[in-house]
C-alpha cells in the first residue's frame, strides 16, 4: 500500500486532513469538547425521556430553571458529580462512571 492519501471531495476529510489530522493538542481538544458535549445531551435527554420541563426538573432538584439551561448546553463547563448525582436522583436513576483505556489496552504509569 502507498502512504499517499487518496483523492476526496469529502469536505469534512479535507478539513480532518488539514486541521487535525496528526495534531495531537487538536485532538485531544476536540475529544474534551466532545466529551462536555455527551454530557449536556445526556442530560436533556433523560429529563425528554420523563417528561419533565426545565423548571419541573429545577424544582426536584432545588435549584432555578436556568442552572438545567445551562447544564444541558453545549458551551457549559461546569458539569460536577455532585450535580449529576442529583438529577440522577430527582428521576430514580443512578449515575454510572466507567475508566475506558486510551487505546484499548491499560498502561501501567510510574
């Protein structure tokens, strides 16, 4: 096999091919961003899932409507267990944290 890239009209592999691809701090950027992401789409999710609104689901949970706004946005931040915790519990769910290995395998650091 050659080690040039094949011809693409894709606009998303140019932009990977130019922007990201081989750029270690883009990606892991991108892995973080992605990640925050997940998180606030979890939460809408679960609160569509019970039909609750954002003020019905701040009300469970003592807080105002638009710290669930801002929870369940893409720019947040500021996601803490603590929180997650207690919507879980406002909707009789348990949180789950799973430690998935970089590159499919543990690696011993020391």
């Amino acid at each position: 096999m050659s080690n040039e890239q094949k011809p693409t009209s894709s606009a998303a592999e140019i932009m990977h091919r130019r922007y990201i691809k081989g750029k270690k701090k883009r990606l892991k950027y991108i892995e973080q961003e992605r990640k925050r992401v997940e998180i606030a789409q979890k939460i809408y999710e679960l609160r569509a899932q019970v039909n609750l609104t954002q003020q019905e689901l701040a009300e469970r949970i003592g807080t105002r409507q638009s710290v669930i706004s801002r929870l369940e946005s893409a720019d947040y931040y500021g996601h803490t267990l603590k929180m997650l915790n207690k919507i879980a519990s406002a909707v009789h769910c348990d949180v789950k944290v799973e430690f998935i290995p970089q590159n499919g395998r543990l690696a011993y650091v020391g």
